[in-house]
C-alpha cells in the first residue's frame, strides 16, 4: 500500500482463504473458510509499523490484525487466536509472561534444493567446520552481516538478551527479552523477518527450518513461560516462602495435557520431525524435569521470582503466535483444570508410552483431528482449517520421491 493510502486511513482487505493458503501457494476447499471466500480487513497495530532499517528506499511495515469485516478477530489468525487467550488468562486476573529463543542458521545461497546447505565464505575465505560452538568470535567471520542486523534490531525496537553460536555449522541463537506474550510474537516474527532480509543484502540465506542439515542438531524456538497475579505483580509459581505453588504444578500438568494434541501446531512441517528424531537436543515428550535438557518441560534454575516452565517442544519453523497461544492456553487449561503433572524426572531415564509425542506430521495430525481439547480452545473453524491445509502441504511431499529412496531402494529385488 502506498504511504499516502495508509496514512488516510484506506482499509486494506484480504480474502479469508488467504489465512489458510498452504506453504506451496494452494488452498484447501472453500468450505474450511467460507464458500463466499469474502474478504477481512487488516488492521495495523499502532505500535507495531515499523520503517524498514535495510531498505535502500523507505519503506514500512505494519503487522495487522485480521478481523471480519463485521469487527471482530477472525478465527482463522494465529494472531487473533493468541489475543483471545491473552484475555482467557486476564479475566481470571492473571498476566502470562514469555521470552523466545530462536536458532537459525547462516547459509550461502543454496541455488539447486537437490544439494546441501553449505556455510558461507567468511572474511577470512574460510567455510566454518563446526567447531566454534559458543565460542567468543564464532561470528567473526560474518561481522557484516551480524552488525547490520544489531543495528537493525535497535532500529525496530527489539531488544535482545543474549546471542550465541550454538551447536550446529554456521548456526546461531538469539534470546529475546521476556515480557507480554503478544509483544514477544510479534517481536520473533520481525526478528525472523529481519534475519532473511538483511542476509539477501549480504549475499547470504538464512534458514529457520527445523533440520536443515544431516547429523547436526536442529533450530529451535524454545518458549519460556510465567505467570503474574494482576493484583499483587507477584509470579504465581512461587509462594511467600520461595516454594512452588499449587498453581505451578497445575499449569505443568496443563502443559502434558495438551503437547501431544498441540504437537502438529508447536511441529509444523515434515521436515519438523527430523529435528525430533534426536531427542537429547530435541526432546520429544511431555516429562518435566529440574534443569534437565531431555525432558520436554524444563524448568530451568532461578530465583522464585523469575519461576518458569519452558517448552523445549517447538522448532524455529513454528509459527510464534500459534506456539505460544497453544503452550499457554494448554497451561491455562491445567490450572483452570487443577490438573496434577507426573512425577518430575532426572538424569537419564526412558519416556514412558502416556508421555511420548507424535513422530511424524500424520501422526501429529491424526492427533490433532481426535482432539476436542483443541476444538474448544481453539474453535471448530480453526483446527479444521489448519488439518486441511497441512494435509496439502504432506500430499504434496509424499508426491515426490526423495534421493534417498532413489539410491538406497532402487537396486532392491
């Protein structure tokens, strides 16, 4: 839209069938969104239209709601679906509170997909090998590029905590200041959106799939959760004394209660699961445990007031919005519930069958269809909707036949 459109107020509509639009470009039946496919008005969020820091010509951006034209939030946005549980939470006078931490890896442009990802030529015209995991100049060799994207980040207006190589080639990690759930969406969404643009003007590619690479560890989105009382400011998860509070196990067991049928929405794709294939990097159940890597619910060591659960479950090609409203409604859900968790975990131990996830998208969406848990937090419309368009985006990748089968199967009797 033109500058001058946006600034007199002209409503930018969209048909509803987009929300729904596949990752190839199709779209499920009309039915799953409206036979009429007529149209939603997107509308900006004040504080989120943002000049654009890497354009060579000015340019903003805006992240919209997408409403029905009648008002109210379509149940069809990711972003909508977040608001809506942001607001369960807030009428039983509660705040959640999240923070990201998003992998990501820095290729070079990768021009033919029946080839690896290879790591870029860095200043000292040197590819990396894999080993500057969390190393102090890790990034030396790509300190254009990493430059260019603080100063952009500052431009923008995101804030960052930490950023580290992790253990991949060539792959990093940024973890976002914690604060409102909707402000940390939009943020990781900018921040994944910033990431590629900037990498196009530096010759570079970078990929937020969940397993880009063979025998290396995979990128994930992990969300850290906590919860304030409205009235107090006090975090819920720890009493006067510093101890866990009953409320605090109920949102664990909340979090059991829904990661198998929510695992299609922290899981997105095919290629999700091969991230999940390795389970120390990538946990793959619904154990909790204190400060263990391996259990898909940790809580990480702190003070009680920082008290939190995070989800190991999601990878960085989650959508935030999504993830994050499916983690906390699921939460919401056990406290409401008083739902009790299983017995924490520690060390090495062996996942027991009822806290396993699904390892596959079918199997993750089968799942899903079977779930009334997320028909009622989520409506009818949405869950149906997102199960056809998924189920698109997996007939179409078992329409191709894959190198693998070609090199291993073909020469079998």
């Amino acid at each position: 839209m033109t500058a001058e459109g946006f600034l007199e107020g002209r409503r930018l509509q969209m048909a509803r069938g987009v929300l729904l639009q596949c990752i190839m470009g199709g779209y499920p039946p009309a039915r799953f969104y409206g036979s009429d496919d007529g149209d939603l008005a997107l509308v900006a969020e004040p504080s989120m239209i943002h000049p654009l820091p890497w354009s060579d010509e000015p340019r903003a951006l805006a992240i919209c709601d997408a409403d029905e034209l009648s008002g109210e939030s379509s149940n069809l946005s990711t972003r909508g679906q977040l608001k809506n549980v942001i607001a369960r939470y807030t009428a039983c006078g509660l705040v959640p509170v999240v923070a990201t931490e998003l992998e990501f890896f820095v290729f070079a442009p990768n021009t033919d997909p029946t080839q690896p990802f290879r790591p870029p030529v860095g200043l000292d015209g040197r590819r990396e090998d894999g080993q500057a995991a969390f190393s102090v100049s890790s990034n030396n060799g790509l300190r254009p590029f990493f430059s260019e994207v603080y100063k952009c980040m500052a431009a923008l207006g995101l804030p960052r905590d930490t950023f580290m190589h992790e253990m991949g080639v060539s792959q990093f990690e940024i973890n976002l200041l914690h604060g409102d759930p909707l402000l940390l969406a939009d943020q990781t969404f900018l921040f994944k959106h910033l990431l590629k643009e900037v990498a196009l003007k530096h010759g570079l590619s970078v990929v937020c799939m969940a397993k880009p690479l063979a025998h290396t560890p995979g990128s994930s989105m992990h969300i850290h959760q906590s919860i304030v009382d409205i009235a107090t400011g006090q975090n819920v998860f720890s009493d006067d004394h510093g101890q866990p509070t009953a409320m605090f196990r109920h949102f664990i067991g909340g979090q059991q209660a829904g990661m198998a049928d929510f695992t299609a929405l922290f899981a997105p794709n095919v290629n999700s699961y091969q991230r999940l294939c390795h389970p120390y990097a990538s946990p793959n159940n619904t154990c909790w445990s204190h400060d263990n890597r391996a259990a898909g619910l940790r809580i990480p060591a702190s003070s009680p007031v920082a008290r939190r659960v995070e989800n190991r479950l999601p990878g960085a090609d989650a959508n935030p919005y999504l993830a994050i409203a499916a983690s906390l409604a699921a939460g919401l859900h056990g406290i409401e519930h008083e739902l009790e968790p299983s017995a924490p975990i520690q060390g090495e131990f062996e996942v027991p069958d009822n806290l396993s996830l699904p390892c596959t998208l079918h199997a993750a969406l089968e799942r899903l269809k079977r779930s009334q848990l997320a028909r009622e937090l989520f409506g009818q419309e949405f869950i149906e909707g997102y199960i056809a368009s998924k189920t698109m985006e997996l007939t179409s990748f078992f329409d191709e036949i894959t190198p693998w089968e070609r090199r291993v199967l073909a020469a079998q009797a």
